[in-house]
C-alpha cells in the first residue's frame, strides 16, 4: 500500500454507501497447443462515487 494511504481509505469510507467486492482467478486464452494462462483479480467498485479499481497478478 502507499504511504499514508490508510488515512486516505477511511475518508472515501465515510462517503461511500455501497460497494462491491470480487476477486478470483481468470483464464487468459492462449494460441492453440499453447498452455493457458491464469491471473489473479481483486476488484472494487465504490456505487455512488462511479470509482471502480482493479489489479491482475500472476499464476
């Protein structure tokens, strides 16, 4: 996390009336014969403020 970034977390809390979170692994289609390839995800989505993040990792 960033410095600091707990303080800014709670402020966007306190604005914030929904959100959802998801996270999991998805597929990433590869050419044929190839091996395919899986990515983490973490998501979130703020309803009322319209913000929406996410990351991608690796296998």
């Amino acid at each position: 996390m960033l410095p600091n970034s707990n303080l800014l977390v709670s402020r966007i809390w306190d604005f914030c009336k929904r959100s959802s979170v998801d996270g999991g692994n998805i597929r990433i289609r590869t050419p044929i014969g190839q091996q395919c390839d899986w990515k983490g995800y973490k998501a979130v989505r703020l309803h009322n403020l319209q913000a929406i993040a996410a990351s991608f990792g690796g296998k």
